[in-house]
C-alpha cells in the first residue's frame, strides 16, 4: 500500500493544479446540488422492534386525520395571580382568546380549550391548553413559533403567569459559537504545534474543506435517501476532528523527511505513502465505528452514523490528494520558522537533531516511561479504574424539562404543572387499544380503563377516544411518580405484563407509549445493543490492526485501552450528571439518569479518536522496529516523531467538546462533558502513558505473530519497509514519471 500511496503522493505534488481544480469543482458541484436540492424530509425517531414505536405505527395507520404521531406539541400553562382563581371571568377570558388565536395558525391542527377538557387544577389555580402541531418541531416556521410566544405575551400581558412546555420551541441543534471557538482553538494550537501560519493554515483548511464537501453531498441527496436535516450533526463533529487529525499527521511527516535532506516532491511522496497509510486504516476503524451504530435499530442513529461515515471518508481522499497538492504551493512555508532561517544560511539540520540536554518533552517522557514501566502501568489502570467505579451505577433515561435551568420556560411550566397536578403529569402514558378483533369495541375500552384505575402507581385514566371506525381507542394514564423515576418505569412494565390476560378477558390488544415509554424503550434498546455492538466493531477493528501492526498483542492491547478509557468517561458522566459531584460549578440544575443515547454516541466516537491515535503513534514505533531498532528505542522514536501531533490533536478535540459543557442543554453539555473526558483519558492516560509503558514490558514479543497468520494475512506495509529498499536518487533531471517511482531491490 505504501508504494502506491507514493506514487498518488507524488502525482498529487506534481499536477498539484489539476488535483485543486478538481477538488474546487467537486465542492461546486456539491453546493450547487444542496441548494437546488428539496428540503429534506421530517426526522422521525423511529426505534424498530420497540412496543411504542408499534403504537405511533398503529396510530398512524388508525387515525389518520389526526396528522403524523410525530408532530410538535405546545403545553401553555397558565397560573392564576396570588389570591385569585384562574376561572375567574377576566382570567378565563384571556385563555380562551390565547387558545383560539393559536388555533387559525397554519401548522396548527389543533388547540383544546383548558375549561372544555377539564385541565384545570383542583385548587383552581392552574391550567393548560395543549396545541397539536402538524409538523415536528424543527419543520416549524419562524412565524409559527413566533406566534406561540406572542399568544403567551399577550397572556402574560392581562396579569397571568405563563410558561411554554412541550417540544414546539426545542431545538437540539448547536450553537455556531462552539464550533467558531473550536476552529479557533485548533488554529492556535497548530500554530504552536507547526511554527509556521501556512502549515496550520494548511491543516484547518483541508478539514473545512472535507465538511464542506461531504456536507453538501449529504444535503443534495438528502430527500433521495431519506436523510434529515439533523443527519449531518455528527459529520460536522467528526469532519472537523479528523481532517485536523489527518492533515497534522500527513504534514508532520512532510517536514520530517524535509528534515532528511528529501527534495519537496520525494518528501511529499513518502509522506503520503507512509502516513497516509496510517491515515487510511485510521479512516477505516473510524467508518467502521460510524457504520456499526446501525445495529442499535435507531434510525436517526443509522442516518447519522452513515453521514458521519461518509464524511470522514471524504477527508481521508482530501488528506491524501488535495493536502500534498497544497503542499506543492508552499513547499518551504510549511516548515518551521526556525528551519527556514537554516535553510536561508545554507544550514540542513539533520531529523532528530537536537542539542544535548534539550529534548523534546514527548521524548523525554517516553525514556521515562520505559525506565520505570511497571509502575507506570499500574498507575495508568489504576487512575482509570477509579475514574471507572461511578459507571457501575449507570441508570440510562431521556433527561426532559426537569433537567433544564430554571431561568428557562420549559423548566418553569414543568415545576407549576407538577406542583398543581401531582408529578406523574409530566409524564402521562398513552396506552393504545386495538380493539379491531373485539366483538365490543367500546366495552372493552371501558374494560381496560377500569382495570388501568385500579393498577397501583395510577392516578388517573382518561375516557376512550375511538377513531372514526370505532375499532381503535387512545387512553391517557396518568402516574403518580416522576417520569424518570424507577416507579414509573415499573409502571410502564406492569401494564404491559397484563397485555396478555387482556386480550383473553376482552379480545382487545393493548400497546403502551408516550414520551415516557419511549424513553423506557429506547434505554432498554441501547443496553441490549451495546455488547453487539461493542463486539461488531472491536472485532472488525481488530482484525484491521492486526494488518496494520502484524501483531496479535498491539491489537488487543488498542482494544482494551479503549474500554479503560470509555469506562472512565462513563464513570465522570454518572458523578457529574447522576450523583452531582461538581454539579454547581458545570451548571447542572438536576441531576438524574444519563441520556439512552449517551452510552453508543460515545462508544462510536471516542472509538474513532482512539483508533486515530493508537495508529499514529504505534505505527511510527512499529516503522522504527522494522528498520532495525531495539523495542525501547522503537517507542522513543515514535514519540519523538508523533507524540507531538497526537498531543496537539486531542488537545483540539478537548477544547472543542469542551466548549459543548457550556450549553443549556443537559444533553449538549452531557455529551460535551463525556467526550472531552473521553479524549483526554484515551490520549494521555492510554495511549502515551498505558501503551508505551506495556510495549516496553513486553518488548519484541509485542509484535509476535503466529506463523500461521503471517502467511495469511497480507503484507500492507503500512511502514513504507519497501520504500527504504529503493533507488534514492534520481537517475537525470527531465526524466519520466516511472524512472522517480522507487525501485524494488
């Protein structure tokens, strides 16, 4: 592989304006698609195999007037002023005119009227009108949803307390701001990293370029393939940590070769062929990540996974074509300051040369490292496993409105509907009968709502509500706990369990679902998924490596490093957002059960970044013990050569998801939290304390690999061992492109 990756290496120098015009073509191509493209359709969170996504089916199906399961819901609660009662005629007044000028909204499909459903508190205090949109929440129009806020002013204006719930206002997207701040971040950390503007502009340029590009292909073909206009959420995440990834090490390499004596055009040859090796696998441990959160049944997972799948293949091709073509343009800018003043005196500085008591850091660190390796380890796992025991206590839910901040209208509707009606309102029930093969419809409804009153944990059960045919009811099941709580959950469980007596006493099928079923459904779907998962992709990254690195132990140590470091996140996550250690101080208001989709975000992502890293590092190492060095000399070569860049890059991708933490939304600043840690533990904690200090424990047995696989597995010599066996000069000037490829000897 190295050979021909030198040879594109060294085309893509070469005809560096060809490769650039294709790119700029590509990329037109693509924006000129995405904005004449359709909008893309309504994401819907579908989650196969689940009991609430078969009722949103069957409701779908049975009622269909009532518009899309999926439509956006607004929850307008209304509180009385002190001392008054809100059926008072001017409060009363208000709420009718409020519900009625929401109700001639287009997206609107209905709005009920507080005093005609009876939502009024006990104590007369409070009441809501629920307002039924046509559309998911991020379809709703700007006019829409300004509508909805300036009814609730005009409520709030005649003396009334008023606050928005439901989903019609939220929006999970992220704000431009982080990502801004993590391309600055990373700009200022290349440029510490390369001392040079053109070789950090360079890197920057190259990974916004591979967003761009890969984005603008999902969004022309969005409405062919069914993708949302949420799927790219993940791509623009990875796109940027990868490319930067890619670029740094890709250009690194560059400048070591430099540093050889190289000429530009052989230098850039090499450094595709070798780097970019590592970049390749890197890039396909990566997809492979992405591509396997498929097997969770998550459709919005699946599209977002494929999308981010594609998006870093893009930045592999644009690494290893379009970066050495712009290297082509500043063949001597990309070198450090320092190096061209040399260059200027007529001064080469040979690679690795340093003076005597100045090494780098990362060099100095590996020598420590193999001198004392045993408690290193023992450190490292220690440190982690630690970080780890929280994890043990991991209780998966959908945190909601009670986990926003209080300065936020959702929160506040949510606290005035629980205070006024009792805590398990926030989290009502829909249980769906399918009475299709009853010989009473109507009597077995009545059946069922009798017997739902009587379950212990309910408060309260709505009438039936049939569709048109009269074979089919919606019941609303009111808890009398919290939605997150363990209660409810059993709840939800009970009610199922007699689905079965059900149907033998009534004839009727019954499915429960709701927000919170759905919340119940989808934890249970992540944690049935999550060793499948974890299997699928360990796996197959596995047998990747073993390619890679020719070895059976390198594989299996990369594996086990990412487990350590993924348990360790979880277990800061769990601290943080489940117990509330330093709740204050990251602007958790309330704590409770960690997000269902926490656990395979986070396994698919730091998975990525982990491989990226192992690769880098280890591949530079298994370079230098295939040309001959002993295995301690091996892993300070390697650090001496990558454990810069591998520092530079996960400090980008902490300062990055650290910008995240500082978002209102739990989920943002939850996934934030947990991938900063992540990347921070695999990077410093893993991979440059656990993995040199094992490889130096096990020296040359760490690239043992039975002669049996040798002979299987192919050679894809991600070293470059064969473009040390060449020719290295170059026969006469004006020669063909053939006679500059390296020779076999």
């Amino acid at each position: 592989m190295a050979t021909y990756l030198y040879r594109l290496g060294r085309v893509s120098f070469r005809k560096r304006h060809w490769f650039v015009l294709l790119w700029a073509a590509v990329l037109a191509v693509a924006i000129f698609g995405a904005a004449k493209a359709p909008a893309a359709p309504t994401d819907s969170m579908s989650i196969s195999g689940t009991e609430s996504q078969k009722a949103f089916d069957l409701l779908d199906e049975r009622f269909p007037d009532s518009g899309s399961s999926d439509g956006a819901t607004a929850r307008l609660v209304f509180v009385a002023p002190d001392g008054q009662k809100i059926t008072a005629a001017d409060n009363k007044a208000a709420i009718e005119h409020t519900v009625s000028e929401l109700a001639d909204g287009s997206q609107v499909s209905s709005a009920l009227d507080p005093f005609k459903t009876h939502a009024v508190s006990k104590d007369g205090t409070t009441a809501y009108a629920t307002i039924n949109y046509t559309e998911a929440n991020s379809e709703l129009t700007d006019a829409t949803t300004s509508s909805l806020k300036d009814a609730a002013q005009d409520a709030r204006d005649s003396g009334l307390t008023v606050e928005i719930g439901g989903d019609a206002l939220q929006s999970m997207e992220m704000s431009s701001s982080s990502e801004l701040i993590g391309v600055a971040v990373a700009a200022v950390v290349l440029l510490i990293t390369f001392a040079s503007v053109v070789a950090a502009g360079l890197s920057l340029l190259t990974a916004l370029l591979g967003i761009g590009t890969g984005v603008a292909i999902i969004t022309a073909l969005a409405s062919t393939i069914g993708f949302s206009s949420t799927t790219t959420t993940l791509a623009l995440m990875l796109g940027l940590a990868v490319g930067i990834d890619y670029a740094l090490f890709i250009l690194s390499r560059y400048r070591s070769e430099r540093a050889e004596g190289r000429d530009p055009e052989e230098a850039a040859g090499r450094a595709v062929g070798t780097a970019g090796s590592a970049v390749v696998f890197a890039g396909l441990t990566v997809i492979i990540a992405l591509v396997g959160l498929s097997v969770v049944g998550m459709s919005m997972l699946t599209k977002m996974g494929i999308a981010a799948a594609f998006t870093v293949l893009v930045a592999v091709l644009i690494a290893l074509t379009l970066l050495p073509a712009l290297i082509g343009f500043f063949p001597k800018a990309v070198m450090s300051r320092s190096v061209r003043k040399q260059a200027k005196a007529g001064r080469t500085p040979g690679h690795g040369a340093h003076t005597p008591g100045k090494e780098p850091l990362s060099t100095r660190w590996a020598r420590f490292v193999i001198r004392r390796p045993l408690g290193v380890l023992m450190f490292g796992v220690l440190a982690l496993g630690t970080c780890a025991v929280p994890a043990l206590d991991l209780e998966l839910g959908n945190p909601g409105d009670e986990s926003k901040p209080t300065s936020t209208t959702e929160r506040r509707g949510y606290d005035a509907l629980s205070d006024a009606f009792g805590p398990g309102f926030n989290g009502p029930l829909t249980v769906v009968v399918d009475a299709k093969g009853s010989d009473g419809p109507k009597a077995a409804a009545t059946t069922i709502a009798d017997d739902l009153k009587a379950t212990d944990g309910v408060v309260s059960v709505s009438q039936p509500a049939f569709n048109k045919q009269g074979d089919t009811a919606v019941l609303t099941v009111t808890p009398s706990t919290a939605p997150a709580s363990t209660e409810t959950k059993d709840l939800v469980h009970t009610i199922r369990d007699e689905a079965d007596g059900i149907k033998s006493d009534t004839g009727a099928d019954i499915l429960v679902s709701g927000n919170t079923a759905v919340n119940i459904d989808m934890a249970d779907k992540v944690t049935s998924s999550i060793l499948p998962y974890l299997a699928l992709v360990v796996g197959l990254a596995f047998l990747l490596l073993m390619l890679v690195f020719r070895s059976v132990l390198v594989p299996l140590k990369a594996a086990l490093g990412f487990l350590l470091s993924v348990c360790a996140s979880f277990g800061v996550i769990v601290a943080v957002f489940q117990w509330g250690w330093l709740a204050d101080l990251l602007g958790v208001e309330t704590v409770g059960p960690i997000s269902s989709m926490m656990p395979i975000f986070l396994i698919g992502v730091v998975f990525g970044l982990a491989m990226d890293y192992e690769v880098f590092l280890v591949t530079r190492m298994r370079e230098a013990y295939v040309h001959g060095e002993r295995p301690g000399q091996a892993i300070i070569t390697g650090f001496r050569h990558s454990g810069k860049v591998v520092v530079a890059a996960a400090v980008i991708m902490i300062s990055v998801f650290a910008g995240f933490i500082g978002m209102s939304e739990s989920t943002i600043k939850m996934m934030g939290l947990g991938l900063a840690a992540a990347v921070f533990f695999d990077a410093f904690l893993v991979r440059m304390t656990i993995v040199p200090a094992l490889l130096a424990l096990l020296g040359d047995k760490a690239w043992w690999l039975p002669r049996w696989l040798q002979k299987i597995l192919p050679n894809v010599d991600v070293e470059g061992e064969k473009l040390n066996r060449t020719h290295e000069t170059v026969l006469a000037s004006g020669l063909g492109e053939s006679e500059h490829e390296p020779s076999r000897v």
